[in-house]
C-alpha cells in the first residue's frame, strides 16, 4: 500500500516499463535504421554484436557475422560499392512482453559503382541490451543485389 492509501498493483509497473523500454527501443531502431550509409551507425553495436543474412549463401556471401570489428568491416565493403544509400519507409514494432525485441520492414536505395540502382525492401529482427543493438537478422530478396549488380534476375 502506498502512502496515500491506495495499492500499487505490481505488474501496472512491470508493464508501465516494459512499454517504455519497447517504446524506446523502436526509437533507438528507427535511428539505427536512419543511420545506415554514414559512420554514424556503428555507434548502436554492442562489442558482440551479430548480424545474420539467411539468404546470403545463396549469393556466395557469409550467412552470421560475429562481433563488432568483422561486422564494421563487412557494411563498409558492403557501402563501398554504393553511393548514396538512403533508408525509408521505416515500421518498426515491438513484441509483446519482450521489450528488447524490435521487428522492422523499411526500404533502401542506393546507385551501385557500375551505375545500376539498387533498391530493396527489408525485414529485419533487432535484438537489443543496454541501448546497443546485440542481433540483427535481416531478410532481403537476393535477386535484386543480382539485378543492381547488372546480372539478370530470371528463374
């Protein structure tokens, strides 16, 4: 019971957080998204931060990337080949009780070196500790990274 006399219910609190760290965390995954072509993004990773790619085999490309150097070096060989990447349309949501968890489909586009354009729609899963982003697993139709590249894209 609380000073005034009324009841504090317990999971009213509990809930009260888990809404404002969810809320939080799409902001934070919003900014992330936002910051993608620039320096600025490598700022949300945690040290052990992983990145998965399930369609990447499928284009000769590494499927999980373990921890903040490999994946700091693998976006920047990844925007060398772009110029002007930018991020739009971003939705993110959160999971029912599981306020580290954060859902999002946006879109990019970006010209390529050999003066294709690239444009993707994503979904992604964000995971997130202490404000850093620790997983993301990113879903992207692998024909159009073939089609930006100036292959055909025929099956």
């Amino acid at each position: 019971m609380s000073e005034a006399g009324t009841t504090t219910d317990p999971s009213s609190a509990s809930a009260s957080a888990s809404a404002s760290a969810s809320a939080g965390n799409i902001a934070l995954a919003s900014r992330l998204l936002s910051s993608l072509g620039s320096e600025e993004v490598f700022e949300f990773f945690a040290d052990d931060v992983v990145f998965e790619y399930p369609y990447a085999p499928s284009l000769g490309m590494p499927d999980r990337l373990e921890g903040k150097a490999t994946v700091v070096s693998h976006i920047r060989s990844l925007l060398a080949q772009l110029t002007g990447l930018t991020v739009r349309n971003i939705h993110s949501y959160s999971v029912a009780g599981d306020p580290d968890t954060v859902f999002s489909e946006y879109e990019g586009e970006a010209l390529t070196r050999n003066g294709g354009t690239y444009q993707q729609i994503y979904m992604s899963k964000m995971l997130f500790r202490d404000g850093q982003l620790v997983l993301l697993r990113e879903l992207w139709n692998p024909m159009k990274v073939i089609e930006a590249a100036g292959g055909t894209a025929t099956v």
